[in-house]
C-alpha cells in the first residue's frame, strides 16, 4: 500500500513539474484519437443517418454486420491494416507503418461503425411522424431530414464521445501501427505498457491519471446530454 501510495504522490509531482515528455505523450494521445474521431464521424454520422432513413433490400443485414463489427479487437485491425501498409503491402510505397496517419487509419476503422451503429440508433429513436408532418406541412426532404437530425442530435453527440472514449484507451492499433516511437508515436496506454514492462511506474501512474481524468470527464460529459435529452 505504501508502494501504491509513493508512486501516486511522485505521479502528481510528475504532472505538476511539465515535464516535457510526459505531456508530448498526452499531446499525441489527444491529436490522434481527436483526428481519428473527426473522420470517423464526418463518415460515419452521413452514413448512419442516410441507413436510417431510407428502407432497401439488405438493411436489416446491413445493421447485424455493423453490430457485430462493434466487438472487433483492435489486434484484428492492426494485423488487417499492418498488412495494407508494410513495405510489402499494397500501400508499402507510402511509407505509413509506424506513423500517427497509420495510427489513426487503424482507429477510424475501429470507431467507424460505432459511429455509425450508434446513430442509426439515435436517429430510429425519433417518431416517424415528425418527418411525416414536416413533409405535409411542405418541407423539402432535406429540411425534413434536418428535423430528424435536430431531434437526435444529441444522441449522435454521444456516439462521437462514446467513440473517442473507445480510441483514447486503445492499445493493440498504437502499438502495431505507431511502433511506440519516442517523441513521435508514444501515446498513453503504450507508454503505460512500456514503463510497466520496465518496473517502472511513476510515469504509467501519471499518465493512468490523466487517462482517468480524461475517461472521467467524457462520461460526465455523456450523462449531461443524457440528462439535456430527456422530456
């Protein structure tokens, strides 16, 4: 208990001296599960809206893949991604592997349908009729959609936190991709890993906190527009 205590009170003092490289590693952290997040929304939110909106053959498949792609390991991913971008692999030439872009490749594969299963949802939560009574009062389709989004919006804005909260504490695709490259490729769980693996961990402590704070925040963040969405 003591140990656990020790290394907490040098963790703070660690957050508190700057330290250069702890909050470089924060930096990369942050920029690619932000970076991640944005593509995978601006992707993922469209696609969503536009599946549940409209009736096709297929679309109940459609929902089940995605579904299920919601439980895919990030080793999957890295392995399938690593594969593409090795220098044998059909983008070799581009010279991605062990890159933030090829980090953040990785993690817009794995948010993607979570963004997107997850405002399908919010979007079929919405009474039907009030599409229905836009159009007869004469909107377009599009003001009618834009109806719809306004309903769900912030059920949409919890499936964009609930995906950067899914990357932020992601391991398997920074490590496989990015190569825990020090000053470049470093992000907080890796770090963790590494610093665990060398019996160190005033800085893993450290970084948990801010790891912590940050998970801590996205969910108080989440129930405050659980709380905005109710009647």
């Amino acid at each position: 208990m003591e140990f656990l205590i020790d290394s907490f009170l040098s963790a703070i003092l660690l957050l508190w001296s700057l330290d250069p490289e702890v909050y470089f590693i924060i930096y990369v952290s942050l920029k690619v599960s932000l970076t991640s997040t944005l593509i995978a929304s601006l992707m993922g939110v469209p696609t969503g809206f536009m599946i549940a909106l409209n009736e096709f053959r297929g679309k109940r498949m459609l929902i089940t893949i995605l579904n299920s792609l919601l439980a895919l390991p990030t080793v999957v991913i890295g392995l399938f991604v690593y594969a593409f971008i090795s220098r044998e692999g059909l983008l070799g030439v581009l010279d991605l592997l062990y890159t933030q872009t090829a980090m953040v490749i990785g993690q817009v594969i794995l948010i993607l349908p979570i963004v997107t299963s997850l405002t399908i949802a919010a979007i079929s939560g919405i009474d039907d009729r009030y599409r229905k009574t836009a159009l007869t009062l004469g909107a377009t389709p599009f003001q009618a959609g834009f109806a719809i989004f306004r309903e769900a919006r912030y059920g949409i804005v919890a499936a964009v936190i609930a995906s950067f909260g899914r990357v932020i504490a992601e391991i398997g695709i920074s490590m496989m991709l990015g190569g825990n490259a020090k000053g470049y490729t470093r992000t907080m769980t890796t770090a963790m890993a590494l610093e665990y693996d060398k019996g160190e961990f005033v800085l893993g402590v450290a970084l948990g906190i801010v790891l912590l704070l940050t998970s801590f925040t996205i969910n108080v963040f989440f129930n405050y527009l659980q709380g905005r969405n109710r009647p």
